[in-house]
C-alpha cells in the first residue's frame, strides 16, 4: 500500500511491469519488492525444501525469500532478488519452485511430512541400493527441491570484463564510505567509490535521520554530488564488491542500469578487477531476524526493512504492524510507522527494562512466540511473565540486532573477534593487507561514529599512500548509544527458521548437535545452514548462537564458518565475459589464408594458427582423394604449401655461432655462410625439445626454424639460455616469424618453377643451401630444404606480399601440372620418409630413441648432454623410433593404437610400444605408420598386432625402417 | 618480371568506429629491432641521436616524435619506427627488420583508454601511463606492445598473423564503451 510522501521513487514515472503473467504498476525508483508490496502482493516466493509461501524479509541484496526469475530464454535468470531488481518498463518476472503456481503448489505437501525431512533426512534415507542415488533419488530430490532454473540455452546478450585502478577504493557509500571517499579525494587520492545500491547514501536513504541539519537523504545526494563532480573521483554505483584478493585486487559485479544495458553494444552486466593501492571498507550492517514458530509467514521483516519501505519507496507493508525487537531500532520503527499514519498494534522489546515514549501497545520483557496465517501474517502470539497474549497484525517488523558487514575482511582466511558489547563479530584489524574498515561494518552504529570513523579510516588509509589528510570537518548527526539484549531464538514448540532460504529451523541446529556435529563447520553441512545463495548472510551468527547453546559452549569459542568469494552471486557469463567464440582464443592468421579459404580448403587448428588441411576440386567426394591428389603434385611435378608457421628466429653477434652449439646438440659454429643444416634440441633433462633447420645467413648472422608446435617454446628457451645460463655470450635475437611469409616449393618441377618467377635463375644452389633473390623486384629468401623427400625449396618474402606470391606460386603450380597441398598431403609426405613432428618428439623421447644419438655431438658440451648421458635414456629396452606398414586383413592404421606379439594378451602387461603418425600412402598404395617399439631397430621385418583399444580395431603390422621412401635420398639431393 | 601486390595487415578490417573512438590503420613504412651489442648501449644511444635525432628509450618509454619514434621493445631492446635504420648502427646493435611482422593500430578518442582498459590490465591512467610511455603488455591474450602517443591517442601493435582478431576484441570495447556514454 502506497502511502504519502516524497521518498525516492518518482510518481511522475509509472512503470508498468508483470508478476506471474499480472500487470502491476510501479514508480521509476522501485525494486520489484516495493512494487509488489505497493500493490499489495505479499507472497512472492515458496521456500525451498518445504514449500512454505514467503515473501520478502530485506530490503538489500541479503534477500533469502522474494527470489524471481527474470528472461526467456538465453536471457532467462534464475534467482534475482526482488529487493535490488530495479523495477522498468516492461519487466517481466516470475515466481520460482512452485507449481503449478505460487498461490497453490502442489508440493507444498512437503510441509506436512516436515517431521521426516530434518537435517540428515536424505543422507540417512537414501544410502541404498548405492546405484539409485545418482539415477533416482538425486534428479527427484533435485526437482522437489530448489531455486530458478536455467535455460539451458547459451547465453546471448553481451557481458563484459574490465580492469581499473585507483589509489584508494571505498566499498559502501553510506556516511561512512562519503566521508571516507571525500576525505580521500580532498587529500588529491584517486578514489573508486563502490556501492551496490543504485544510490549512495545506504542506511541514510531508509532511515529518517538527519545529517548536518538536512535529511540524510538529501545530505547524501549532495554528497555525491560534490564526488562526481572532482576529477579524481569515480562514483561507481550498482557495483557489488565480490571479493577481496592478493595485492590489492578486489573483484567488482556492475549491473548497468536497465536503459544503458538496452543500447546496442552495451553489456549487461561487467565483472571488474578493481586494483586497489588501499582500501577502506565501509559496507555497513545486516540486520539479523529473531527465531520463533512460524517466523516465516509472508509479512514478517525485519525492522529496518519496514523502515526502507515506508521511507524510501512510501509503501507501507502492512495496515496494522507489529514492531518486535530488542534494541531501540524497534522503537525508531514504531515511531516511523506512526509518523507515516500506519497502526501500530504492539511493540514488543525484549528488554526487561525498556521504556516507551510512544502512543502504541507496549509489551516490555516479551517475545513474540509464534505467528499465524499460511499465505499473510493475521496475528502474533506474545509470551509475557503472565501468559500468551494473542494480537492482530499483518506485518511483523522484527529484529534480533546488527550483523557488521565483515565478509570481505574473511577472505584472505581472516577470522572475525567477538564483541559482547554489541552482541556480534566484528572484523579484525589487518585481516585483509591495505584495507581498513569503517562504520557499522567495524561495529559502530550511530551515524555520527559512522561519519567519524569513515573520515578517521581514510586518513589512515591515506598516510599509507604518502598522503596527508585535511583537518576532518564532521557533520552534526544522531550519535545514540547501541543497547543491545543478546535474542536469538524464542523458546517453544512449533519451527522457528533461523535459515529462510535453505530451510533451516533451530530444531535442525539442535538435531545437529545431538548427532555430534558440533564444529560450527560440521553444523553447516550437515544443515546445509549458509549454503544457499545468500551465504546465509541472515543466518550465520543466530545459528552458530544456537549451535553454542546447544553444546554449552560461548559464541567466540565456537567461532564462525569461514566467508569466501564472492559475496552476492555472480553469473558465470560475467566472470567469463567476452571469452566465448570468437573471445574464447586469438586466432593467428596467414598470409595465404584468404586465398586458401577462396578454394574451398577447410582450416584446421594448429595452436592458434589456422592451416589448410587439403585443397578439394570438383568431383572429389572424400578428402582423401584431395590428400592422394596433392602428394601427387609433390611427387610428380610441383606442389606449394605455406610454411609460414613455422618459428623462425633471427640470431646476431660475435658469439651467435658458440650460442646455437650450445643450445643444438650438433655443432653451428662451422657451418659455412649460405648453408643450411639441421638441428636438434634438448630440454635440460636430456630429453628432446624440438627439431628444425638453422640456415648461416652471414658470419655472425643466423636464422633458426623451430616447429610450429615449439615456436613460443624454443623463444623462451633461448632467452633463458642466453639470460641466466649464458648471460656473457655476445648474441641477440629477436622472432621474425610473422615478418616473413614463407613458401615450400616442393616436386620434381620446383626448381623450373622458380627459374621462371624469380629475377634471375635459381642456378646451381646446392641442397642445404640458402641465399638472396628477388622476385618481382621484392627482396627474398631462398633456402634448397625439403620436408618432403623431394627436390624442393622455401621461398621467403615480406609478410605483405605473402598474399600475392601464394596465389602466384599456387597459379604457376597449377600450370605444371601440380599445385597447392594442405596439412594432409604434407603429413603423408614426410610420414614417407620418416620424418618427425612433435607426434614423435612429444616430450618423452631421447635422441637415440629416434635413431638421432650421434647427433648429440662429443665435441662439446650442450644443454641436456649430461642428463641425456644418465642410464636409462639410451640403454636396451627403450621404444625406439620404427616405420610400420599394414600386411593383415585389415588394411588401415590408426595413430594411437598399441602393439603387441602376435601370441600375446592385448593387456598393458604385455605392450611393446605404440603408433604416432599415420597415412594412406598413394606412393605405395597402403597405410604407412611411424611409432615407437621396444627395441624396434633390431625388429625389422617382424609381424605384430597393432590394436587400437578405444576404436576397437586392430591389425597386423610388420616393423620396418622409419624411412620408408627414397632412403639414400637421391631425390632431395638431385 | 611479375609484380606482387602488398597488403596491409588491417587491410579490409579497419579502420572502426564507435561513438566518439576511432581505430585506424598505421602501418608505418620502415620497423626495425635495435638491439645492442654487450657494452655498447650507450655506444647505440649516441649513434641513434647522431643518426635519428633520438635517444635510446629507457625500459616502459618512448623517445622521438611522430615520424621517427624509438618505443622500448622488451629486455635491452628498442623498436625504431618510421626511418630508415642508418646502417651505422649496425656496429653497436644488432638490427632485424620488423617492419612486415606488427600489425600497427592508432585508438583515438575521448574514452580511448576506458577501451583498453576492457581488454590490458595494465594501470592507464594518465598519471601513471603518460605520453611518452609503453609496454608489452597482454592485450584480449595478445601479445601486444601499447604506446600512449598523446592524451586520448594510443598507439596498439600485435603481431600481424593476430589482426583480424585485434579489430574483434577492439570493436567489442569500443562499443562497449560508446554505449555507456551514451553516444
């Protein structure tokens, strides 16, 4: 019920908005709470385990009860706080765990076998038969019980992450957190002042108090107004700080106001990571509910809840009120209610020795013990010394005192102390590193302290920084005394919830206790106390209190659980944001992509780059007939493939030479300028690192190739190589991967090819020989290499013709009677003459297990030789590099498949080794494999089966020599 | 004698425009890594400033103006963008031509560095990053190297095989905060 008054709603603004399919009516300003509560709605949710029907009990992002869904769809959202929805045009929301609706809900059969369903009920019922827990009794616990569901479609609407920085962040912008941010920001800090409302003020906006004369309110505003107009001050409102981490970063949610998230490109919601020099942390308090029977009817608040109603968003929650408390916020709730014209049936406070200046019923030394009225509160039953009184009300405003807002000081393992004075935990000093607390979050409750404590929490704040505060000037406000009579739960029969959104009553606590569970930690799992999505921010300290009482001990001895990130939900797409499709990795282009793309050649992943897999042509149905067609062009005229992948590093200096005999296990040093030679590298354990060729561009000039695989790899190595084992050789290098494009020209045809495209003849370069050319006027490189067993070459220009030349080579190609081939063709190729890729050198293989231990040169030291020295890398036994061909029934091979003697078991016990690479071979018509055997170089010639475990295959192999096409070579060198 | 055609890196992706924020192309003529010799920094630093009119750029600077900039480019090692290197230098530094391997953008525009900041987490706030100032940094998990050239203009390298998906993250970010702002 809408009453009179200002407030922060805009009754100029209607919003119209739906709830369960009906068309309500709301003022910009609302939540979706006190929109409904306006319009009289008061269930607006059914609890999780028992299906009680609820409604709201907060005003803040603590709401355990007023949870609704929001969306369709991709846009569905489960679990929205009705209390921090912000009410617009069009909203649509829905009630959640009930069917089939809030009003009537089948399952709400739950309640009645409530004796059955007490903590511990599922763990001890259904222990068997042990099969059905996942099968049966968990998918039908799971839909009896719960919150909102997902869509189960992927999210469509954008979200998005952000990194900022500031000298100073102030999470909460109550009096304290303006003080603070103010002091800050007069002192020239750089400030980020965070608040999870989409106002600053917290408490000042619900409450009537004045600050300096004004309403707070307005005091406020003014406030903030003043920050946002400094330069060195960022307002960030509807921004909740999640959590608190190492070195000054604190994680951020921001919910973009409903207009702005509506405009094209704008997110919804952003995730920060705020970087922070120091922190003052002012998030105030949570007001804790009082346990009695029954105090989960719809209508029951807390006190300070009714307060925000009535005075931020003018609605009364109810037409005659109860005021149940035992500090004087109970009083200040009565006075509100009589000041906004609503009927105040009784105040009762617990404390024996209240007295009350007010005209209401007054009930000092009594409890509330029990509330009637399934779908609204009707009456409350008052225990007093002389009996139990019965009274009419449809709103309870209750409260059992303040809870410091001290999570975020948990986070780094922080444990709060225990202050008897105001019943309640209270953060530690230096529990989070550069932070300091501030206001009611520290256990101040009078807004003067608040005001104090926040100017007093940035100057110290500031001298960490080097800063120097200005003379403090504090604003008049109210300044009373915190009298607080420790209540917890009200004794008698009947549940009393401690946790409204997990269903947990003091009898569950207690049950709990009984069946030994006496650690507060043991307490909540075996409850499930704390563990819905409000972190049981209402619940914690009542339970651990009644956990102490029932185990006779002291609250402070029985401690508290421990508060982790984030504070409030935060949706996974945004802690994700912008990491799915095309955010999910870079993708690394070539230069020939287009052009490859353009003939219709799917591009296969090879780290972040995208290859060429084949080249298909019209007819060809299967990609293997492409793949058969392009080793063809190789073999029999010419072929054309982009190598660009391929790492390449520029190495320079007087001791350029020394440093790649030391990082290759064979010697650079001596190779002649214009030559080219292989090489191969080991890790310091001795196992082998990467292959490639490393061409002597000049006497103190190199150029090293390393595999596409190993390219950021061997780059690491190096720079470790050179700055921690070798920090005093003259050599400097830099990648030029992506500064050339780079070309195989590959076939018999090859060298007529580039005799034709280049400016002048290829000559008589020798095989292993590099040099300058030009083509088309460009200067390039020319290096006599093959990966292919064939005469061939790789051709290299400046990335930006590498688009051109591609199409130029590929075009000149075609013409020969050859032309381009993809990864495939590539692959068969070199798995014809036995050539290695990091499917052999996969980080487990020695030289000699690859038939490469000469190469490790007894000449000179080189990184890894030691360690490759150590018996058991080179000694009998080892896998050892072989070449397989397929001579059973079944024809094909598979990479991965295991090999085993023909007489025995296809079990671990009995494996010789293993397939790497396979390939259908057109050059010989069948399958050729290369793979590591036990001892395999001494096997030549044997038979054994090949069998592939997970494709269920198997075959009969006979072991031969790696190199299994051309093996003198003659073709590469002629 | 045929004729190749050059392209590039941000040809057809660029330049984006979003509210007040302007990417473009700036792919410069001429790239080269300066990187010294042992002992001869200083040797290299007076042969730059006799040669290009610049010093030698401290670790996270740039030295230069517009035209002839030397940016800092990793450990001992600068990038000199725009002259030609004069072969000089080459007895005190060992220099590698780069200028095909960046793609070279210019982000412009008022909100320039709230855009980047969606994608680095590097601090850009005009007090500690000013003109003047670089890094390699991570930038949407691309290598990158970041200059502020002036108040709202900054100048964004990624290797040039990464381009298409720079335009990407750059365009999300940009709209992102276009959007915000309302324009």
């Amino acid at each position: 019920m809408r009453i009179a008054g200002k407030g922060l709603i805009d009754r100029a603004r209607p919003v119209g908005f739906r709830f369960d399919g009906h068309r309500y009516e709301g003022f910009a300003g609302d939540t979706l709470a006190s929109a409904l509560l306006a319009n009289g709605i008061r269930v607006m949710g059914r609890s999780f385990k028992y299906h009680r029907p609820r409604g709201v009990l907060s005003a803040g992002s603590e709401e355990p009860n007023a949870l609704v869904t929001t969306g369709l769809g991709p846009a569905q959202e489960p679990n929205v706080r009705a209390t921090t929805l912000e009410l617009h045009e069009g909203l649509m929301a829905r009630s959640q765990n009930r069917w089939p609706s809030l009003g009537w809900d089948a399952l709400a059969v739950n309640d009645l076998f409530a004796p059955f369903l007490g903590a511990g009920f599922y763990y001890k019922t259904f222990m068997w038969p042990r099969r059905f827990w996942e099968r049966v009794y968990e998918p039908v616990i799971r839909r009896a019980a719960g919150l909102g569901a997902l869509s189960g479609e992927a999210v469509t609407q954008k979200y998005e992450r952000a990194w900022a920085h500031c000298d100073l962040l102030v999470i909460g912008a109550g009096p304290a957190g303006l003080m603070a941010a103010r002091t800050a920001a007069e002192a020239g800090a750089d400030v980020i002042l965070v608040d999870e409302d989409t106002v600053c003020g917290g408490r000042l906006n619900a409450e009537r108090l004045e600050v300096d004369g004004r309403p707070g309110a307005e005091w406020a505003a003014a406030m903030a107004a003043d920050l946002a107009a400094r330069p060195n001050v960022r307002i960030m409102t509807r921004t909740t700080v999640t959590g608190a981490y190492d070195g000054g970063v604190y994680g951020a949610l921001e919910r973009l106001a409903h207009d702005v998230a509506m405009r094209p490109g704008a997110p919804l919601e952003c995730f920060w990571r705020i970087n922070a020099r120091a922190a003052v942390l002012a998030a105030g308090a949570l007001e804790r509910p009082v346990a009695f029977a029954n105090n989960d009817r719809p209508g029951v608040m807390t006190a300070g809840a009714v307060r925000a109603y009535l005075n931020r968003w003018r609605v009364a929650p109810g037409r005659n009120v109860a005021v149940f408390g035992n500090t004087d916020d109970a009083h200040r709730t009565a006075a509100d209610l009589v000041a906004a014209g609503v009927h105040v049936s009784a105040l009762i406070d617990a404390r024996p020795h209240a007295r009350c200046d007010l005209d209401v019923p007054f009930y000092a030394g009594a409890q509330v013990c029990n509330a009637q009225g399934r779908h609204g509160l009707e009456a409350i039953s008052i225990a007093r010394a002389s009996g139990i009184e019965k009274v009419q009300a449809d709103c309870l405003a209750m409260s059992g005192g303040w809870n410091p807002t001290l999570h975020l000081t948990c986070h780094m393992n922080g444990r709060p102390a225990w202050n008897p004075d105001i019943a309640a935990f209270v953060p530690r000093d230096g529990a989070i590193p550069g932070m300091v607390t501030a206001g009611a979050c520290r256990g101040d409750f009078s807004t003067r302290a608040c005001l104090e404590g926040g100017a007093r929490a940035a100057a110290q704040a500031l001298e960490t920084l080097g800063l120097k505060a200005p003379e403090a000037d504090i604003p008049k406000a109210e300044d009373s005394a915190y009298d607080i009579a420790p209540l917890w739960a009200v004794p008698g029969k009947g549940r009393a919830w401690l946790d409204f959104q997990n269903d947990v009553t003091v009898k569950d606590v207690k049950q709990a206790a009984v069946e030994n569970f006496r650690s507060v930690e043991h307490m909540k799992r075996y409850t499930t106390q704390g563990m819905a999505t409000d972190q049981g921010k209402n619940s914690n300290v009542a339970a651990l209190a009644v956990l102490a009482d029932a185990t006779g001990r002291g609250i402070p001895e029985t401690g508290t659980t421990t508060f982790r990130p984030p504070y409030s939900p935060v949706a996974i797409a945004a802690m994700g944001a912008g990491a799915q499709g095309k955010g999910f990795a870079p993708e690394r282009f070539t230069t020939s992509h287009a052009a490859s793309v353009a003939r219709g050649a799917p591009m296969i992943e090879a780290g972040l780059w995208y290859r060429p897999s084949y080249f298909p042509k019209p007819g060809e149905t299967h990609w293997r007939q492409s793949c058969d067609r392009e080793v063809g062009y190789v073999r029999g005229a010419v072929g054309i493939a982009d190598v660009s992948t391929l790492g390449k590093i520029d190495i320079q200096g007087r001791d350029a030479g020394a440093f790649l005999d030391y990082v290759y296990t064979n010697t650079f040093s001596t190779l002649k300028v214009g030559r080219v030679r292989y090489g191969l590298m080991l890790r310091e354990d001795g196992f082998v690192m990467d292959d490639g060729t490393c061409a002597r561009l000049g006497e103190e000039h190199y150029l090293m190739t390393t595999t596409t695989a190993a390219a950021g790899q061997v780059m690491r190595h190096l720079e470790f190589v050179h700055q921690c084992l070798a920090p005093k050789m003259d050599v400097r290098f830099i990648s030029v991967t992506e500064q050339w494009a780079q070309f195989a020209v590959a076939g018999p045809k090859s060298r007529a090819l580039l005799d034709d495209l280049l400016d002048a003849p290829v000559g008589d370069m020798p095989f292993m020989g590099c040099g300058e050319v030009t083509v088309g006027g460009v200067a390039a490189r020319l290096f006599r290499i093959s990966f292919s067993g064939e005469h061939a070459y790789e051709l290299a220009v400046p990335a930006r013709y590498g688009d051109a030349l591609f199409r130029e080579l590929a075009a000149r190609a075609e013409g020969l009677g050859g032309g381009p081939y993809g990864m495939e063709a590539l692959n068969v190729l070199r798995i014809e003459k036995g050539f290695i890729t990091h499917a052999e050198i996969h980080g487990r293989v020695t030289a000699d297990d690859i038939g490469m231990g000469r190469m490790i040169s007894a000449k000179k030291d080189c990184i890894g030789k030691t360690m490759a020295a150590r018996p058991g890398l080179s000694e009998p036994g080892r896998e050892q590099l072989v070449g397989l061909k397929p001579v059973g029934a079944v024809k094909e091979l598979t990479a991965g498949a295991h090999l085993f003697e023909q007489d025995a078991q296809a079990v671990s016990a009995n494996d010789l080794g293993y397939l790497t690479s396979v390939g259908f071979s057109p050059t010989f018509g069948r399958f050729l494999g290369l793979g590591f055997l036990r001892d395999g170089r001494e096997r030549h010639g044997e038979v054994l089966r090949a069998v592939d475990h997970l494709r269920q295959t198997e075959t009969l192999v006979e072991v031969q020599d790696p190199v299994q096409f051309d093996a003198d070579g003659g073709r590469t060198r002629d | 004698m045929i004729e190749l055609t050059a392209r590039t890196p941000f040809d057809g992706l660029l330049p984006i425009e979003a509210g007040a924020l302007r990417l473009s192309e700036a792919a410069p003529a001429r790239m080269t890594s300066l990187a010294p010799y042992r002992g001869r920094d200083k040797a290299l630093s007076e042969a730059l400033k006799a040669a290009h009119g610049m010093a030698f750029p401290a670790p996270n600077r740039a030295t230069g103006r517009e035209g002839a900039r030397a940016v800092w480019f990793g450990q001992r090692m600068a990038l000199l963008i725009g002259p030609e290197p004069d072969a000089g230098l080459t007895e005190f530094a060992a220099l590698t031509d780069q200028s095909d391997a960046w793609a070279v953008a210019r982000l412009e525009g008022e909100g320039a560095a709230e855009a980047l900041a969606r994608l680095a987490p590097l601090d850009l706030r005009e007090g500690a990053f000013k003109r003047g100032h670089t890094a390699r940094t991570e930038l949407g998990h691309m290598h990158a190297s970041l200059t502020r050239i002036s108040g709202e203009s900054w100048r964004i390298m990624v290797f040039r095989a990464f381009a298409r998906t720079l335009a990407h993250e750059m365009r999300e970010a940009m709209q992102s905060v276009a959007a915000r702002a309302g324009v």
